[in-house]
C-alpha cells in the first residue's frame, strides 16, 4: 500500500520507470511506519479506506473539477469509528488517533502531489473515470 496512490498517478501517467523519483523515496520511512500505525488501528481495509480519502482530499485541493462529497466523508469516518466496542474514554482516543492518521496520510499524499502536479491531475483524472478507490469520495461532476 505504501506510496499506493502517488506511484499508481505516475504508473498511470506512463513516468514511473526503474527508479523512482528521489522526492517519493525519501518518503518511504513515513510510508512504512503509517501502514503499520495505521493497519495496527484499523486493519487493512479501512486502511485502504482511509488513504483513498487522504488521496480524494489532496485531489480537490491540487486539481480543478472536483469536489469533496462530505456526507461519504462523514459515513466513512462513522463507519470507521463505530467498529468495535470500547467505553467512550477509549472511543475519544481511537477517533483521535484515526484523524490524526488521516492528517499524516493527508500531508504525505501532498507532498508527493507536489513532486510532479501535472502528472499528479493526469492521474486524478484516470482514476476518476474508473470510479474506484477515492473516487468514491468526489461528487459527480
């Protein structure tokens, strides 16, 4: 998962080649430690989950044409969060630590939106048009 969505924008986009650019790799020790943190916290779809929505943020803020759907923001958020049972201290804490997650992923799709922002929007645009992952969280143009 690591790095999932910045190398699939550039593999989209036809600019990965057999190394990466020097910006993504100084970026793999935060990548490593948030799959971990995160899968920890969450498990491994709603981990995905979380980054699509990170991913589907940093896109409306970099590239023209779209547009946060905040009640599939809100779902998902809630749906995360109302798993698992714990007393309400523990549930403060959990919802705590998930948006943090989501910040750090958040900050981390950024700076590597910044590394190449045309091809960045290349991306946006191929994955919007396939309709999975974080275009889940874009209303409909």
């Amino acid at each position: 998962m690591k790095r999932f969505w910045a190398l699939a924008g550039l593999a989209l986009c036809g600019s990965v080649s057999a190394s990466e650019p020097e910006g993504i790799r100084k970026l793999d020790p935060a990548w490593k430690e948030m799959e971990h943190r995160v899968g920890k916290l969450l498990g491994q779809a709603d981990q995905r989950k979380l980054l699509d929505m990170a991913y589907a943020q940093v896109a409306v803020d970099a590239c023209p044409g779209l547009a946060i759907d905040a009640k599939g923001f809100e779902h998902a958020f809630a749906g995360m969060a109302g798993k698992g049972q714990r007393t309400p201290t523990e549930q403060r804490r959990f919802e705590n630590e998930m948006m943090v997650d989501f910040g750090v992923y958040t900050g981390l799709v950024l700076a590597e939106s910044f590394l190449d922002k045309p091809v960045f929007c290349e991306a946006v645009e191929r994955i919007r048009q396939k309709a999975g992952g974080p275009s889940h969280f874009w209303l409909p143009r």
